[in-house]
C-alpha cells in the first residue's frame, strides 16, 4: 500500500522544476494530482510523465494570479477525482530590485502570485472540505487532510535586494499560522516549508540561458551572481545547493500520515544553513 493511495493532490506550478518533482513525487505514493503550470505544455508534459509511470493526473494549466484560477482549481479536482486532500501552493517566482527602484508593478506581481494566489486557492477549497469533513465526523470516520504552502529562507529573514519577494514569502508564514487555527476543527495539517538554496532556474548563474521566466508580457530575469553561488556552497553545512527531488521530499514528509499531529509549523529546507 502506497503512503498516500487514494488521496487527491492540488500542486500549483508543478510543470517544471520544485513543483514538478512534488507532483512526480505525490503521485508516486499513490496521490491523483492536479497538475498546473501558466503555460499548457509544461503542464502537459508533468501529466503525460505521471501517466507513463502508472500514476493518475490531469492538467490545469493557466495563471494562479486570475481571479477565477482557485475556483476553477479546486474544481478540477472535485470533477476529475471526486475530492480533495492535499493542497500544495508552490507557484512563484522572483521578480527582483532594490527597494529604491522597485515599482509598484512587481511590488504588486509579487504579493498576487505569493500571497493572493494561495490565498484564493484556500478560500476555494475552504467549502468542500468543510463539507466533507463534515459529513466524515457524521458517518463516524476521521480523514486527515493537509496543506503544504512554500515559502523561503528570503521569507523569514529577508533578502537584499529582494524585499517583495521575501514580504511576500513572509506572508505565506502568516497565512499558514492562521489556516492552521481555523481549519485544525475539520481535521487539516496546515504547514510550510522555507527553501534555500534550491538548484532551480530561479538560482541558475546570472545571464545563463535557464534564468528567466515568461510571465504574460514580461521577460523576467532572474538568477543569482556566481560570487553568491559560491559563497552559499561555502556557506551550506552540506556543501551544496538542494535538488527539486530533495525539495520535493520536505513537502512529502507533510503529506505523510506521521505528521498528522504536526500543524502551524515551518520547516527551514536549506541544507542545515543559518542566517
């Protein structure tokens, strides 16, 4: 019996690089997930590599930061699979400046991808769960259900050069304490993790290829300066950036039925580095 057999998962960003891997990983233990990416083939591709490994997904491809993406997210799920039980908010990425030339622009596009699309995503699902949590307590059962937000090292001790981001991130931290009060009486975990230092494209060397991001209109480059990347590997007690698999893992373990005790907490994935 796999860990997670029957359970039915929201993965948002998950058409490439961390989100990709949780999916990969969900549905590895016998999660049916919802794969969702902001463009079509990427999200595809997740799917179609779910399916070949025996697994069970469906796409939802399209923009967390709409208005109408939560309703229609966790209604994907509910039609597709007739429930929900995971939930993992990992769509993101960094549009960075220092505070003096940061307009209001990416100010605004960080808090609404960070903070308010997760945010609508929960307020969505908040319904059905409480219906069928309901309805569980009525036939004498108890279901366990969980939601893993993804925040950042930048989120709970800053970043220079990065102050929407990491406000955004530190949001997610507030977000996370609070669900974890008001839906602890329907039987959900609600936790985050924190990541460092993860070799994705968002952390690849300045100027290289891999460091940017199509969002809408906007060609948003990222990256971090070389000099950086070696001082973190110095840094980092174990020598080395993470992998999106070993990311992946952090959120697995909340997923788990041995955390089903464990809600309102945060978990610093950063290869053991303290700032």
């Amino acid at each position: 019996m796999k860990k997670l057999e029957g359970k039915v998962a929201l993965v948002s960003g998950s058409g490439r690089g961390i989100g990709r891997a949780i999916a990969l990983k969900l549905a590895a233990e016998g999660a049916r997930v919802v794969v969702n990416d902001l463009d079509v083939a990427p999200t595809e591709e997740t799917v179609q590599r779910i399916r070949a490994e025996g697994g069970e997904a469906v796409a939802c491809a399209g923009d967390v930061t709409t208005a109408d993406f939560g309703e229609r997210f966790v209604g994907a799920a509910l039609e597709s699979f007739g429930g929900l039980d995971i939930i993992v908010n990992n769509a993101g990425y960094a549009w960075d400046n220092v505070v003096q030339k940061m307009t209001d622009e990416q100010w605004y596009a960080m808090l609404d991808v960070h903070a308010t699309a997760p945010f609508r995503i929960l307020r969505a699902a908040a319904g059905p769960i409480r219906e069928m949590a309901k309805k569980e307590t009525d036939a004498g059962r108890r279901v366990q259900r969980k939601v893993v937000n993804v925040s950042s090292i930048a989120g709970l001790h800053g970043n220079a050069g990065q102050v929407g981001y990491s406000a955004a991130k530190a949001a997610v931290v507030g977000v996370t304490k609070a669900l974890a009060k008001e839906w602890g009486r329907y039987g959900v975990n609600v936790n985050a993790v924190a990541f460092g230092y993860i070799q994705t494209r968002m952390t690849q060397p300045v100027g290289s290829a891999e460091a940017h991001a199509r969002i809408g209109e906007r060609d948003i480059r990222m990256g971090v300066q070389p000099e950086m990347i070696a001082v973190m590997n110095r840094m980092i007690p174990l020598g080395r950036g993470g992998t999106p698999e070993e990311a992946a893992g952090a959120v697995y373990l909340f997923c788990l039925p041995e955390s089903d005790y464990i809600s309102g907490e945060v978990v610093l994935v950063a290869g053991g580095l303290v700032i």
